[in-house]
C-alpha cells in the first residue's frame, strides 16, 4: 500500500506490489495523495519512490499511466519524478510510449 513518508514532505512511497490484485488500493491512496499538492497554488514537485516494490506486472504500467495522465488534465503546477524504478518495470514501460515521459534525461 503507497504511504507518504513523513520525514520528507512531496515523497509518496510505493507498497511492495504493483499488480492486479494490488492496482486499485495503490491507485486511489497516490490520487488522494496528488490531490492534496496538486491543489496548491505553487508550482510543486513530489516524488514517487519505488524503492520498496519488490513485484510488478503490467499493472504497474497502468499505474504510471494513470499518474501521468492525472498530472496532465487536472493541476497546474504539479511535477513528477519517479525514483528507484525496479528493472523489470523499466523493461515494461521500455515497451510503451509512456517512457519517454518519464526517462525525459
């Protein structure tokens, strides 16, 4: 289950599972999450950490998916970075065009 890390503000930290049985918890609490700084009047940048993701499947690609396009039709000033992607959800989003979003360096 993601869970804001409250020794650093803008960070929301990723459960160990992103998969079908896990897609729509995850999704709702980094939307409830996105919300709360997507609402500021300051252009904002929150990180998502994956570091403790320890399985995925292609579910975790409609979880970025979803991410991106919640940026794009609903705040104004809000950034995303992504840290501590796991390999095997790198080669999955590799196969979409998602990942020009997010490997933008």
């Amino acid at each position: 289950m993601s869970n804001p890390d409250g020794r650093q503000p803008g960070k929301l930290c990723v459960g160990e599972e992103l998969t079908k049985v896990t897609i729509v918890q995850e999704l709702s609490s980094t939307m409830e999450f996105l919300k709360r700084y997507g609402s500021s009047e300051q252009s904002i940048t929150v990180c998502i950490d994956f570091d403790k993701l320890e399985r995925v499947d292609t579910f975790a690609v409609v979880f970025i998916v979803q991410i991106e396009r919640f940026i794009s039709r609903s705040s104004n000033g809000l950034k995303i970075t992504y840290q501590n992607l796991p390999d095997d959800l790198i080669s999955l989003l590799k196969l979409t065009s998602i990942a020009q979003a997010i490997f933008k360096d």
